[in-house]
C-alpha cells in the first residue's frame, strides 16, 4: 500500500504539469500582445514612410528626375531592413519604387496632389490605425483574461476534486481497516465458542457494528462528493479546452482584423488616387502604372492575417488540450451521472439547454449589428475626397486659402461620424466575442453532460441491472431546535452565543438547500420568490423547525429567505462602526492594497461574525462560478446582497454610497480567501463547495432483488386515482386511463410524480390524479397531524378548510365508488373502465383549483401551469394538450404540501 507521502508527491505532479502548462500559456498571450503592438508600429512606420514620399515627391518637382531617383533609393534601402510583415503591402511598396526610378518628368499636378491630398488622408490613416489598434488591444487583453479565468477555474476544480478524491481514499483505508479488525474478533468469538462468550464479549461485537456501519457511511459520503468533485472538474476541463479553440482559431483572427480594420482600405484608396493622378501622365509611363495597379489590387487582408499567423506559429498556434488527470487510483474518466447526482445532472442540462438557446440567440443577433456596422463603417472610410476626376484639370482642385470651407466641414463631420461608428463597431465585437466564447463554453458541458444522461439511461434500461442490489435514502426531518431564540430581527452575537450555534440554522439550511439544488438556477437572488412561501419558511424556522428538510421548496423563496434574514439583523452583519471604514477601502486602486486594508479592518470584529462572514462569502463565490448558466456575476449578487449586509447610521446617504457598497461586497466576493482568515487561523466551520445531504439525516436502506425488483415499505407509497385519460408523450411518462389505480413512490417536481402503473414505472403528471385519503401515508399524517411536507389547510380558516375537505372528500368517494370495489379489486393494468359521473367531477375539481389558484399569488397567464382538465377533456386529444406546459410550469409557492389539499381536516 502505497504511503501518503507518495500520494501526496503524484497529486503535487499533477498540478505542477497544470501550472507549467499555465506558465506556459501566460507567456505565450503575452508574446501576442507584444507581436500585435511591433505590427502597428510598422503599419504606422508604413504609413509614415509613404506620407513623406508623397511629400517629398511635391517638394523636389523641380529637380525632378535626380531627386525622384535618389528618393527611390533611399526608401528601397529602408524597406529590405523592415519586417516583411504585410505581404500585400510590400508588394505594393516594390512596384511603386520601381516604377518611380521611371517617372522623372512628373508633371507639377501630380506634386501639387501629393503634397496636399494624399498625405492628409495618410495622416487620418496613421490616427485610425494606432486608435483602432489600442481598442483592440483592449478586448484582446479582456478575452485574455476571460482565459485565463476559465483554466484558473478549472485548476481551482482540480485542486478541489484531489482534496476530495484524498479523503475517499483514506475513508476507504480506514474502513478496511475496520474490516480487518472484525475478521480478527469475529476468529477469536469462533476460536473461544459461544458458551464462553460474556456480556462484555457481546457489547464489543455490537460496537465493531456500528464502527461498521459508521466507517460504510463515511464511504459513501466521500465517494459521492468525490464524484461531485470530479464532475465539476470535467465539465470545467471541457469549458477550458472550449474556451482555448475559440480564442486561438477564432477570436485570434478576429482581433488582428480589427487591428487592420480600414488600414488595407486605406492604403487602397490612397494608392487608387495616386493612380487617378497619374493618369494625365504621358503614355509612356502606362505600362508602369498597370503594374502599380495590378499590385494595388491585390491587396490582401485575410492574406495578410494568415501570412502572419504562419510567421509567428509558435506564437499563435493552438496549444495542446488540456488532458484529464485522475486522482490516485480513479478509473472514472467521464461525467458520471449515478442515481445520486442523476436527477441534479437532468436538471442543470435542462438549465444549460434553455440558457444556450438563448445565448445562440442572441449571438446571432450580435452578428447580423455587428455586420451591418462594419459595412458602415468601411463605407464610412471609403468617403473621402482624396479620389478627385481624372477629367478635372489640375487648376480646379486647388481652391485657395480660405476660399471654401463647406469640404473641410463635411470632412470634420465625416471623421466625427467614422469615430462614433468605430466605438458602436468595438462594442459590437466585444459583445460578440464574449457571447460567443460563452456558446462554446456552454455547448462544451451541454454535449459532455448529454452523453452522460444518455449512457445512464442505457445502463438504467439493461434488464440485467435492474436485477441488482439497489441502495435509496429515505429523508428524515431536521429535529425541533431544543432552544427557542429568535432568529430574524435579532442581534446576531447574542443568537450564537445563547444558542451555540456557530453558523444560524436559517444560514446553514438555506446555503445546503441551494448548494444542492439551485447552484445552476437561473437568476438565483435576483429573482424574486413568492412573499407567502418566504413568511411560510421565516415562520417555520422561528418556531425551531427546519422546513428545508422537504427538497420541493421554492428556490427562489429560499433564497429570499436567506437575504430576508441579513436584511432584518440588528446590528447588520457589519458593524455600524466599521461602515466608513470599509468604504473608504473602495478607493483604494490597487488591488492587493485594497484586500490587505479591508482585511485589517475586518480582522478587529469578533470572532463569531468572522466565521459567519467567512462562510457566507464562500458560498457567494461558489454560486459565481456557475455565472454562465446562473447570470449572477459577483457584481449581480453584491447588488442583492450589499444592501442587506452594510448599512449606515444615516439613511439619507444610503442611495448615494450603494455602488461603493457593491463594489466593496464584490471585492470580498472575489477575493474571499484572501480577505477572511483560513481554517488554520480561526476554527470553525467552513463552507463545503459539494454537499451531500446530512449523515445523520439519511437512513440508507438496501434492497436485495433475485430476479424481481422490490417496492419501497408501504409507508413510503402513495395510492392514487387518475381523474382523467393521459397519453405519454415519452419513454419516461406512463399511461393510464381514468379511474386505474396508481402507486406514488415520490415526488420529482411540482407537476409530476415518480411511480408505477400496472407494475411499469415512470412519471406520472400531478394534475391527472388525486391522492386517495386511505392510502398508508394519509392514516399517518391523520393520526400525526403531518409531517414534514407541511399542511397548507393550516393557514387558512378552520370553516373553510372544513368546508373544502368535505367537498374534496365527495369528490373522491364518487371516483372510487365507479372506479373500484374493495372487496374485489383488478390486478394492475387489468381494471376495467368504470362509468364515472363526469359532471359531478368536473365540478368539485373546479372547486379544488379555485383554492388552488386562490392559495397563490397573482402571475401573468403565460407563467401559470396548463389549466386543470374539464369534464370533457377524457379524449384522447383534449389530454394529451394538457400536460403539454405541466413540465414547464413554473413553481408558484407549493410542492408536496399540496397534497395537504385532498386530505380532510381533523
């Protein structure tokens, strides 16, 4: 067995091949910004040598022929020295010296142009070329950084996948370990024989049983979070690899394009009017000039892009992927989706499908704006007055000094417009690239995460696996609290030290709640929840339950909850005292300055709160890891959060000093492990990034099949009745027809059920049956009065309720009457079709969803779930139209406390 210490030494080899690959990548992005700076200069130093060509050429008309042939030589012995960068554009500047040592009897018109239009255009090019290179240079060094924090991201996962996969390996050595030690005592029990066996012999074999069964369950634990971990390292490996083809096959070209945006252009029209100049040349000099033109044509942008692509491969080539590296001794390479993490994998792809169709959208319609404004703008280039008619004489192109100064207003009108459509321009490209990259990323985990849904669905459906040993949990509730302290409005010290609780039960609940089904939530703490859902919650925690304890709860409303709880401390979170302080931190430019001096300042609060801060801002970072698929930002969650846990003394100036709030909540989201102290520094509780539901709050039980799958206990099945005929629509769903008997195993949503028809299981949908009052769970819950899916008949008055019950109660009564006889009851799938009064159906289950309905708060039509079926609706058609917006409807406030509706009131 191999010792920690080599463990820990290949782990340490892994990530340090991460970080010289890092290394390595850091590099080479900044070779790329220093080739693209050296291209601009020699564009400029281009630009710059042809304007003082053009000059010159006016100058010395005069000693024409002997000043044009040392002109050529000179500019010749210049251009060998530079970097041939600019194919194209070198050609051009080889034809036209060329050409030059043949044109020594120019005449004066051909100066007077030169020396006037064309090196005014030239000089508009050289700004637009250094401007234009310095906003490219800008969103090349933000997508840059996009990478970099994508690959840090994933290195970040990595790290946390090996800490996990660690204690999977050492749960599993010490469980071995147990193992070894009861094959020794259960050799000595056999050795000694069972009449010399005592009581205490007896109490040891009872306690290497529950070290057992202790050591099994920290097993499964850490297995499950190592898998956690591992998935999160994979999808974040495939987002970086993503990320890495698109920068350097696609947003690489496009950046060096933006840098020569109009450059190409410009040299063109310049040239072009050159050209047109030397057209009232003599004929002689026409072959020379279908030359220059023949060069000037084939100037090549893409041409050019790719030649210096090639010229600096090893600058711009695409590095290797990023490979995947298992912990010591893993075998799992892919994105498992087991029955634990199933479910959460379904529903982040479902999430990620809804995301990435509108991110697809909305990049295309990035592209079609950015298009049309880059036909604008190179039209808005080719505007100039540097092309005059050939017909024209030389005389009339010369206006003198202040003779009209109509051109020269249009031509500072036209640059004020090209610069206002460049900005557009660039902020298009940014938006577009970003999006893009997003798509990538997104698309990277959409596939990995489809595969793996689709492999799970293959091995689920094997027949010969269903024959195995399967393994479930059931939920138990939180116990009641044994204090009874405040917990919203109150003062946070005075709650931990009274209670003992280093953590809030409402903090600690909230946070596990989200971590386990809403990390990929989107708009999770922007979006509002439903206020009764949250009062319903609040209240629950007050009277010392946990109500989270039932996974159906509002996301939305839990996390309203947890920013109702900041929001109503007394003191806030930070201390009143420290509020100036903290905000004076904002101004500070630095980066590491900032984080040191809101650290010393957060170092003198009490201990207490630093662990509460410290654990909050965690989960905060953790939730903006997901910002693809949930949109919240650092900056988004400090809006929610910044007003909840900094406030001042005085609330006038509250409105005024909220960005600085938001920006310093950011900064400690951003930067949380440097700003808080660690574990080593200050003991206490810490946030977990994977968590698995409590040890202590699961009841794990193993079920054994020969052949035939067993059901669950009784007292963990429903009995149902379908109200109305429903056709699946899926391999998932199940039929059923009206009256059929149905099994109700658990609930999978606010609209569906997991259960059985006629021994097939599946999904059966929430609004097509009703949840029979003599099933196992309702005696309990009469007897008990509810567990902890809540009683929503609870908030209402008794009268009602009563009145209510009684006619849900007849409802029921007349479905089982027509539908089934106790006495002699069809085996599944072999009951007949009863004749069911539909209109005395139809309506008591109107009555039933107008309480439904009125229990909710008021939503848009488009955000309600399908209406519940008429009495009509047992056809074929009119059932299957209905479920069609079920899946999608939108959770209002009520998940299995619904079922508390069709239950009558003691």
């Amino acid at each position: 067995m191999m010792t920690s210490h080599v463990k820990l030494r290949r782990e340490k080899g892994s990530l340090a091949e991460y970080e010289s690959q890092m290394k390595d990548l850091r590099a080479q992005l900044t070779d790329q910004i220093k080739i693209l700076d050296s291209q601009v200069e020699v564009k400029q130093q281009q630009l710059s040598d042809l304007s003082e060509f053009l000059r010159r050429r006016g100058d010395i008309e005069a000693e024409y022929a002997r000043a044009l042939d040392k002109l050529t030589e000179r500019f010749t012995h210049k251009t060998k020295k530079k970097e041939q960068w600019g194919q194209s554009v070198c050609q051009v500047w080889s034809v036209l010296l060329t050409q030059t040592r043949l044109e020594s009897r120019e005449h004066a018109a051909l100066g007077d142009t030169c020396c006037n239009t064309l090196t005014q255009r030239l000089a508009h090019s050289t700004e637009d070329t250094h401007r234009l290179h310095k906003r490219s240079k800008e969103v090349g060094i933000q997508m840059q950084d996009e990478l970099l924090k994508v690959t840090t991201e994933m290195q970040t996962a990595l790290k946390t996948y090996n800490q996990y996969h660690m204690d999977c390996l050492t749960a599993e050595g010490k469980l071995k370990e147990a193992e070894r030690l009861e094959e020794r005592h259960t050799g000595k029990s056999a050795e000694l024989g069972p009449g010399q066996l005592g009581g205490q012999r007896r109490s040891s074999v009872k306690k290497m049983e529950r070290l057992m069964e202790k050591r099994h369950g920290r097993v499964q634990e850490n297995q499950l979070k190592c898998t956690k971990a591992r998935n999160d390292y994979l999808l974040n490996l495939a987002a970086a690899n993503a990320a890495m083809n698109k920068y350097y096959l696609q947003d690489i070209s496009t950046l060096i394009d933006c840098c020569d945006l109009g450059f190409h252009l410009s040299v063109e029209r310049v040239m072009k009017c050159y050209l047109a100049s030397r057209g009232r040349i003599q004929k002689t000099e026409e072959t020379g000039l279908k030359q220059l033109e023949a060069a000037v044509t084939s100037l090549d942008q893409g041409g050019d892009r790719d030649a210096l692509l090639q010229q600096h491969d090893a600058a711009f080539c695409l590095p290797f992927r990023f490979s995947y590296h298992p912990h010591e001794g893993d075998q799992v390479c892919e994105v498992s989706a087991e029955s634990q993490v199933r479910y959460e994998l379904e529903t982040r792809f479902q999430q990620l499908q809804s995301r990435l169709a509108a991110v697809t959208l909305e990049t295309e319609e990035v592209s079609k704006t950015l298009k049309a404004t880059l036909a604008a703008l190179l039209e808005n280039m080719c505007e100039s007055d540097c092309n005059p008619s050939p017909d024209v004489p030389s005389s009339l192109l010369h206006e003198p000094p202040g003779g009209n100064t109509a051109p020269k207003l249009a031509l500072a009108k036209r640059r004020a417009n090209q610069q206002e459509t460049e900005t557009y321009y660039f902020t298009k490209v940014k938006d577009f690239l970003i999006s893009s990259s997003l798509t990538f990323k997104l698309q990277a985990k959409h596939d990995l995460l489809q595969d793996a849904i689709q492999k799970a669905e293959s091995v689920n459906s094997d027949p010969s696996r269903m024959q195995c040993a399967r393994s479930v949990r059931i939920w138990k509730s939180r116990p009641v609290s044994q204090f009874c302290h405040t917990l919203f409005t109150t003062d946070i010290l005075s709650y931990i030290q009274s209670s003992g609780q280093q953590i809030p039960v409402v903090v600690e609940s909230c946070i596990r709640f989200i971590n386990l089904h809403g990390l990929h939530h989107e708009g999770i703490f922007r979006v509002p929840g439903s206020q009764r859902e949250v009062n319903h919650i609040r209240d629950a925690f007050e009277r010392g339950e946990d109500p989270l304890s039932d996974s159906e709860c509002d996301l939305d409303s839990v996390a309203g909850v947890l920013k109702l709880y900041f929001r109503g401390l007394e003191p806030p979170l930070f201390p009143y005292d420290s509020y100036s302080q903290l905000l004076e931190c904002v101004q500070i430019e630095g980066v590491t300055e900032k984080d040191a001096q809101i650290k010393a300042i957060i170092s003198t609060f009490p201990r207490p709160l630093l662990i509460v801060m410290r654990y909050l801002f965690a989960f905060l970072n953790h939730v903006t890891q997901y910002s693809d698929e949930n949109m919240m930002q650092p900056y988004n969650l400090a809006v929610c959060f910044g007003p909840s846990l900094l406030r001042g003394l005085d609330s006038d100036d509250a409105v005024a000093r909220q960005p600085q709030v938001n920006d310093l909540v950011k900064t400690m989201i951003l930067q949380h492990d440097i700003i808080y102290p660690s574990q080593s520094e200050l003991p206490g509780p810490v946030y977990e990034k994977h968590m698995t539901l409590e040890q202590e709050y699961c009841e794990p039980i193993t079920e054994e099949g020969d052949g035939e799958t067993e059901h669950l206990p009784s007292e963990d099945e429903w009995e149902a009745v379908a109200m109305f005929d429903y056709t699946a629509r899926s391999p998932a769903e199940l039929s059923f027809k009206q009256g059929e008997l149905l099994i109700l195993h658990s609930k999978a949503s606010c609209d569906w059920w997991r259960g059985e028809v006629g021994g097939a299981k599946g999904l059966i949908p929430h609004k097509y049956i009703s949840v029979l009052e003599g099933s196992e769970r309702g005696k309990r819950e009469d007897r008990g009065g509810g567990g902890s899916t809540g009683n929503l008949t609870a908030d209402d008055p008794q009268t009602e309720n009563t009145t209510r019950s009684q006619e849900r109660r007849h409802t029921l009564d007349t479905v089982r009457q027509g539908a089934f006889r106790p006495t002699d009851r069809p085996p599944f799938g072999q009951a007949e079709r009863p004749a069911v009064d539909k209109d005395i159906i139809s309506r008591q289950m109107n009555s039933v969803f107008k309480e439904l309905l009125s229990r909710q708060p008021a939503v848009p039509p488009s955000a309600l779930a399908a209406p519940a079926p008429s009495s009509s609706s047992s056809s074929s058609s009119s059932s299957s139209s209905l479920p069609q917006a079920a899946p999608a409807a939108k959770k209002v406030g009520f998940g299995l406390r619904g079922r508390a509706l069709f239950r009558p009131v003691d």
